[in-house]
C-alpha cells in the first residue's frame, strides 16, 4: 500500500494536507483529512481513465446524463401520499436508505448556481461566501416576518415592544466570525451587551457569571443582522416565503419545486436547515449519504414566551446587589432561560413596558410538542400559564404575585437545540452536489452557524470544482464525509 500526501489550498490559501493511501486490490482511496478543528475521514471511491486492451468497468448509474439518449424517457414522478403529523421521524428516514444515490459525472456550468434552502445564519453566510468565490445562488426561506431563521425580532407596535425570541446573544472566538463582527459593530449593528447575566436558581438565588468572553447583541435585535448579511451580496437571489417540497436530479441539474411549483434549477444544492421538514425533503431526493448524516441528529424542542409588563418584575432579595438583564435559570421544570429586552436595548433610563423573552427546557418541550405551524389555543394558554407560575417560582415569589401581562405569546420552536453533534463544520456530498450546513454540526451558537456557511462554500465547494473541474484524469470521483467515531 503506497501513500501520497497532498497538500490542497482553498480560496483562503489555506493549505490542508490530504494523504492517500492506495488499496492494492481495491478501486478505491482512503484518505484522511485533517480539518484545522478536528479529523474527518473522506472516503473518495472513483474510476480512471482504463488503457486500450482493459475492459472498461460499467460506471455508477448516472441520472445526470439520462436525456442524452434520445430513446431514454423521464421517470414518472411519483407521488408520495401525504403523512398526517406524528409520523416517525425514524419512519420517514427508513425510506431515504432505499433509494438510490444520485450521481453527477458531468461537468458543472461556467456560470454555476447553488439553491440553499434555509434563509438562517448559515445560509446567509454560505450565500455570501459563495458570492466571494463568483458564484451565485438562490436562498429559499420560509420566513413570514423575513430572514433570518432563529435570528429572530418580534416588534410588536404601536408601543413598539421588541423581544429576541430565540437566539439571545453570541459570543466570538474565531478570528473569521471576528472580521464579520467587527464590520457589523462599525456599522453600528451590534454592540457588546453590558448587562448582568448569571444563574438563577430556583427560589431567587442568582450568581453573576464573569463578563468574558464578551457577549454581543443585536443593537436593534437579532433579525436586522439577516438583511445586513444580504445587503452586502449582488449574486443572491431571496425568494421567500417558500416551503421547498422536492428535490429531482435530472439532466445533470437539481430541479426544486414548491408542491409542484417549480422553484427553478441548480448545479448544486445547500440544505441549510434541519428537523422533520429536512428529513421529509431528503426522504426521496436521491442521497442517502446526506440522509444518513441527518438520522444521527436530535433535536429538542423549545417553547418561547413574550410577554410585556406595565411595571417591572419584582426581583428575588439575592439580585438586588446585582439587577440582572438575562439569567440562565436552573432547577425549575419549564424555565431555561429569561431575559429583559427593555434593559437590553434601552438600559436602564426606559420608562414603557418592560419586555420579557422566556425560554423553556427541552423536557417541557418535549411533553408539550405540538405542530409549531398551528398551535392550539389550549395549549398556548397551558404552556403561557405554567412558564409564567414557574417564572414565579425561579424568582422565589408568592403565587399570583406576577402582575398580568399587557401583551402575550408563546411560539414553538420545533428544531431548536441538537441534543447530540458530529462536531465537524459541514457535510458535502459530491455524488449529489449537495452539502449541508448549519450550527448543529458543531454546537448550537451563532458563531457555529456562521463557520458551518463558511466551510461548506469556502471548503466543499472548493473540492467540488478541484475534483470536477480540475482532475481531468479521472472520470468520476464519488466521495463523502464522515465524522470520525
């Protein structure tokens, strides 16, 4: 068995070293990537150009190229019956492994486009770090409100009240994160967060926590971050809001489609979202690789509460010394997380309603899970009134003792929070053409979201064009990652 190292530079002139170890009775590569964070594996198998007295080996089914036989015919789409809610996640992944992979062997375009679908952090950035390598792309986004995904602000007027209603704040510890950071904290976007965040236990007792690493907000919320993210692109297109219902590989294209709507077509794809819509979309879309991948993750569920008051909370005896703006709270069954939005973008000198973000525990989530899509009256009114009784409780306050909110609403985050990672920045499958992004893959932050879109364009799509474009020794290289075990 020989061994080859190569060392491959990505846009960012970024050397990664690759090495090659040949297998003497296999067609096939092993090759170990070393990820500058953690090592991956790419397993790469491929067919080369034979000599004139062997006989070529039969290549993979190739769905791209089928139209070049004038007596080949479409396969009829088929459709699938629609699922009521409730069926297994398990159920519906059990499919994609009996389908077969898609596979690419032509060339792509000379003016390529991706389709990303899913308008949050991560496939913002992979939009706009594509955009950097000259090539455009299409985000699809479900956003009523706008884009953005869990960087989400609610204002409510004509008061206004403002809540973050899922991502909270972020933190920065890489130097790339950094730059985008900081060009965001010039154009007066976002600002370190200099209010008092620490742990409540339940009862009232609350502990500071130290002020570094610094924590960074929205100025104005998390959502406007989203439209900075576009404002700074010329080769995205934003279409939303749209449900992508099917992916179909044919003639070499990705063709996308809103229930039986077309959404147009691309030379590859980005899945920048999870949970049970992802899993459906992958269940008959041609790659188990990327399926595969999305078996291995769970999500929790959250439940988040807005809710405006005339005056202020009453703080627990223990806070006094320290009024805090955001807690992470422990030892209550529905409450994880409370913050004040009024003291967060105002401070201290505001004088309207003061403007609470409650976010539950995953285990209430989970007993409480509903469709986020249509919650039932009854339910809101449960999960409102046992948060705001729990609230109470985390503050060591007597029953009843919460005034009632001048303004309320509960939303379910359906995917919130993984339970479980692979730890690796992105997934990319060039049988397919098809990548995966998104916080999961290495945490559940910001931060993790944004590096996740920068991987997958600035790293994948590298070696996309390097194997596609480049190699022309090679008839087809069919590879994918896996995390190491």
């Amino acid at each position: 068995m020989a061994t080859i190292t190569v060392n491959f530079i990505n846009s960012n002139f970024i050397p990664y070293p690759f090495k090659y170890q040949f297998l003497s009775n296999q067609n096939s590569l092993l090759a170990d990537f070393l990820n500058p964070r953690k090592l991956i594996t790419l397993k790469i198998q491929c067919c080369t150009k034979t000599s004139p007295n062997k006989k070529p080996r039969k290549p993979p089914m190739d769905k791209s190229n089928s139209s070049k036989n004038p007596n080949s015919k479409r396969a009829p789409n088929r459709r699938r019956s629609s699922t009521s809610y409730g069926t297994s996640r398990k159920s519906v992944l059990k499919k994609s492994f009996s389908q077969e992979q898609v596979y690419f062997s032509g060339p792509v375009s000379n003016d390529p486009v991706v389709g990303i679908i899913g308008g949050g952090m991560a496939g913002l950035i992979c939009a706009l770090y594509l955009e950097k390598r000259g090539i455009r792309s299409t985000v699809f986004d479900t956003g009523l409100h706008g884009l953005g995904g869990r960087m989400a602000t609610r204002i409510i007027d004509p008061e206004p009240l403002i809540f973050d209603h899922a991502a909270q704040f972020f933190t920065v510890t890489d130097p790339e994160f950094a730059k985008l950071v900081h060009l965001w904290s010039e154009k007066g976007l976002v600002r370190e967060w200099h209010g008092t965040v620490g742990e409540l236990e339940a009862g009232g007792h609350f502990t500071p926590l130290p002020s570094s690493p610094p924590r960074y907000i929205g100025a104005n919320g998390m959502r406007p971050l989203a439209d900075t993210i576009l404002s700074q692109t010329h080769l995205v297109n934003v279409v939303r809001p749209c449900w992508v219902s099917t992916l179909e590989p044919f003639n070499g294209m990705w063709h996308l489609s809103e229930k039986g709507k077309n959404c147009g077509q691309f030379d590859a794809i980005v899945i920048a979202h999870n949970g049970k819509c992802a899993n459906r979309l992958l269940a008959s879309s041609g790659l188990p690789l990327i399926a595969r991948q999305m078996k291995r993750l769970n999500l929790s569920s959250i439940w988040a509460l807005l809710a405006a008051f005339k005056d202020p909370l009453p703080l627990p005896a223990s806070a006094t010394a320290f009024p805090f703006e955001g807690a992470f709270v422990k030892g209550v069954d529905s409450i994880s997380w409370m913050a004040d939005n009024t003291k967060k973008f105002l401070g201290s000198h505001s004088h309207g309603p003061h403007c609470w973000t409650f976010l539950s525990t995953a285990t209430f989530g989970k007993q409480n899970k509903v469709p986020q899509e249509s919650i039932p009256v009854a339910t809101a009114q449960r999960v409102k009134e046992t948060m705001l009784a729990d609230v109470e409780y985390a503050l060591g306050l007597p029953k009843s003792s919460i005034q009632t909110p001048i303004f309320s609403r509960v939303q379910l985050w359906g995917a919130a929070l993984p339970l479980n990672t692979p730890n690796v920045p992105c997934i990319f499958d060039p049988h397919g053409r098809a990548g995966i992004c998104g916080d999961w893959l290495q945490g559940s932050s910001l931060e993790a979201a944004a590096l996740s879109g920068m991987a997958l364009a600035n790293h994948a799509m590298s070696i996309f064009h390097y194997l596609y474009l480049f190699n022309p020794s090679v008839d087809l290289i069919c590879c994918y990652w896996t995390c190491s075990e």
